[in-house]
C-alpha cells in the first residue's frame, strides 16, 4: 500500500493553456510529483494514484528518474490535466505477464500496456521524457511474426479530445508505438520514434503511430526511425494532417490496411501531408474474405478519398514511393486484385523530388471498384545515382498485356514534355479497352524515373482516366 502513497501533492495556480495556445481562465491547481521506487520495484501503482487525484484540473510530474512499469496503467477520463515528464518510464520485459495482461480495445487483437485519455490533456516531455518499451525482448520473442497476439502497443491514447502532447521520445517500442483511438483534436508535435532491432530479429510491427476511428489529428515534427510503418492511418480516420516530419528506414506514411472486417464501411478522408522525407502507400484489402483479423480477413466496404500528399522528398528508397495496392491477403497466396470493393478517389501528389532505384508510381487497383482521379504534378526525380535514369513507363493490366506494344514503339514517351498522361493512356487505345471517365479500373501502373520528369511538365496535372472492358 506504501507505493499508493509514492508521490508529493502541491497546491499551485497558474494559466491554463488550450490545443490552440490561448489562455483560458485562472484556475488553481494541484501538483502530483510521482516519486520513482529507484529499486525497481513496480512504479505502475502509484503513477495511477497520482493520475486519481490530480487527473482533473491538476498536474502530474514525473522527474528525471527512471519509473520501472511491471504492470498496466489505465489513466483515462482525465479532465484539464497537464502531465510533465523529465525522466523515463521504463517497461519490464516479463513477456508472460504482459501477453496475460495487456489490455485489449477491440481492433483485431491489438492490445496496450497504457491507456491514457480524457478532455484538454497537456502531456509534455521537453525534447528527453522518455517511453522505453524494451522493445528488443519482444522482437527476439516474436522472431518477426506480424501481429503476434496480445504483444501490447507501448501507448493508447483512448478517447482523447482537445488535447496536446509534445516532446516525447518513444524508443525500443514493444509493438505499435502510439496508437490514437477514438480520439478527436489532438496536436502530436516533436515526437521522436526509434524501434530499432539490434538482432536477427526484425523490428516488425513497430509502427511509429496508427490512427483508428479519430478525426482531426495534427503530426507535427517527427522523426520516426523504424521497421514498419512510419505513421498509418487506419479504419474510419478523417482529417489527418502530417507536416515537417522525417522517416527513416521504415515503410513510409501508410493508408491502411482497410477494408479487413467483411461488411464493415470504413473511410480516411481528407487527409494531407507536408514536408514529409519518405514516400506513401494505400493499401486495402481484397473483397474476398480469407480468415480472420489481424492476419487474414478481406471483403470491407468503404472509402479512401481526399487524400493529399504534398512537398515530399526522398533519397534511395528501397521501393517506389507511391504505392497504390487492393490485393492484402496474408493467406501465402496473391489476393485476387480485382475483387476489392473499397473505393480510392481524389489522390493528389504534388510537388515531389528526391532520389531512387524504383519506378515512382505502382498502382494496382480494383475492377470492382477502380480508383478514381488520381493527379501528380510537379514530380522532379532522378536515380540515385545521380544521373536523370533510362528506361521507359510500363502500363499494363493484372494480364501484362500491354506492355509488348510498349517495347514495339516507346517512342512516344519522348513526343513532348507537355504531354499529361492522358496522352499517355490515349496512345494505347487501340490495344485495349475504352477510355472513359473517372479513374483507373483493374490497371497496374509503373512510371519510370525519367519519364514521367519528361511527360509530366511542372505546371500541369496528370490525371489517370479510367478504362472499362
């Protein structure tokens, strides 16, 4: 009962500071200073007793200590909170207890070892308040089985509004770093992500951050360094804004996957990215059910659209860094790319450069439900090594059949910088189906490096018109 007790409550008033930087009303507040074991023993309980007494209108204050957190923390219906932490929180690595114990939201089987939430939180870290998850016992366990069950995301934010949380550093996360749950107006500003594996064992399944049924969510300064998805925005996010932010290593800025829960609609909309360094990629699953959630599912309804990625640079990325997919299927088998029946529309890319060894654009989308009004402007890119790059942009079908009459004439990849790709799509039509408006039906798209910086002039869209048999 003593750990209870391990923290020190001030009175004090200052200034309360809203989401937008204004000041609101002169309200008094109470201090809780969570006082760490320094022992080791489970620091977990009196951080909760701190969170019950000053979880409304006050302030809880972690030192520049370590707090060691052996068991789960659910501090959540907070209420005018600021939490300041200088130190490090610090989870233990008995794998058994947190497989046994994790708490479990109701998103295929993911499950967290803190849930923290509630209505005008103000969490600051000041650049070295840390969450150390020590990751590195869970990757050498897992041995890189995606989502292996019960593995605990190193932090929930669980229905949150009106909130802030800046200055945090997240390292060696158990599994998905952040996850932002029905969750609403929320600033994520200068985080700093790194799930680095020091084994054999990959860091799989270390996504820097992943939003699922929240609206209006602001990344601001990141630095994300990482082995899966830098931030991913999942089932039902809406109003996703992503700026200034740098990635690394991992797999990009990710719109998915969606579409997993058969008969279920989802939709991420209006979403923007500014100033990110990697690339992105959407990604749902097929409209063929093939087992269950987390690993398997397919078959959902839904929505993508809206979607902006803008200002973006890139240097030697592993794959092409626009990446548009509807065949997610973990069955050991390729998904049948045809039968999605999720809708991907309004997808901008703007203002783009960098360097590469892929072609920039991979698009596979469905007949069901072709994407629709894609546009790419102002794409300045070349290969890595420097030089403008060779070869030619491919278009074919999930058939391969058009990328023959390709190599009999590529020369019309040269017949004028000011050609759009609708030009581009037009020289084929005597090689297959109709044009037609709208988007891009049953159509798998690579565009090599230095054509589309020939095709494509700076100061004009390229929108991708729709095909039907």
């Amino acid at each position: 009962m003593r750990s209870l007790h391990r923290f020190a409550i001030l009175a004090a008033s200052f200034f309360q500071i809203g989401i937008n930087g204004y000041s609101s009303h002169h309200v008094p507040r109470t201090i809780c200073t969570v006082q760490p074991s320094l022992n080791g023993t489970d620091d977990a309980p009196a951080i909760i007793s701190a969170f019950d007494t000053c979880g409304k209108d006050g302030n809880v204050v972690f030192l520049n200590h370590t707090y060691t957190i052996n068991s789960v923390m659910n501090t959540t219906g907070l209420s005018n909170c600021n939490i300041d932490i200088y130190g490090t929180l610090l989870w233990s690595t008995n794998i058994t207890y947190w497989l046994n114990h994790s708490m479990a939201f109701g998103y295929q089987n993911q499950t967290s070892a803190w849930w923290l939430g509630g209505d005008n939180i103000n969490v600051n870290g000041y650049g070295y308040g840390t969450l150390d998850g020590n990751g590195q016992a869970w990757y050498d366990f897992v041995k890189g089985i995606s989502n292996y069950p019960n593995r605990p995301h190193a932090l929930t934010i669980w229905s949150t509004t009106n909130s802030v949380f800046r200055g945090l550093r997240f390292v060696q996360s158990q599994m998905w770093t952040m996850t932002i749950f029905k969750s609403a107006t929320v600033l994520l500003q200068d985080i700093y992500v790194n799930s680095s594996s020091s084994s054999g064992s990959p860091a799989r399944n270390t996504d820097g951050a992943d939003t699922i049924y929240s609206d209006d969510i602001h990344f601001d300064r990141w630095t994300v360094v990482n082995g899966d998805d830098s931030i991913s925005m999942k089932a039902n996010s809406t109003n996703i804004l992503v700026t200034n932010s740098t990635f690394y290593n991992g797999l990009g800025v990710a719109i998915g996957s969606i579409g997993q829960y058969k008969g279920v609609y989802e939709t991420a909309t209006g979403i923007v990215f500014y100033k990110t360094l990697h690339g992105d990629y959407v990604k749902t699953w097929t409209g063929e059910q093939v087992g269950y959630p987390p690993n398997g599912g397919g078959g959902g309804l839904g929505l993508a659209r809206n979607i902006t990625f803008e200002n973006f640079s890139f240097h030697s990325l592993r794959g092409p860094p626009f990446s548009i997919t509807q065949c997610t299927t973990f069955s050991g088998v390729v998904g049948n790319c045809s039968s999605s029946a999720f809708q991907l529309s309004d997808i901008n890319i703007y203002n783009i450069s960098g360097s590469m060894t892929n072609p920039i654009t991979s698009y596979q989308c469905s007949r069901v439900a072709p994407c629709q009004n894609i546009t790419m402007q102002n794409i300045n890119v070349k290969d890595a090594n420097g030089t403008a790059g060779a070869g030619y942009s491919r278009l074919k079908s999930t058939r391969g059949q058009y990328e023959d009459q390709i190599e009999k004439d590529p020369s019309w990849l040269t017949k004028g910088v000011t050609a759009n790709l609708d030009t581009l799509l037009a020289a084929f039509g005597e090689c297959g189906p109709k044009r037609h408006r709208g988007g891009l039906e049953n159509q798998y798209i690579t565009a090599g490096i230095a054509d589309l910086a020939g095709i494509i002039s700076r100061n004009e869209r390229a929108k991708l018109m729709r095909f039907e048999r």
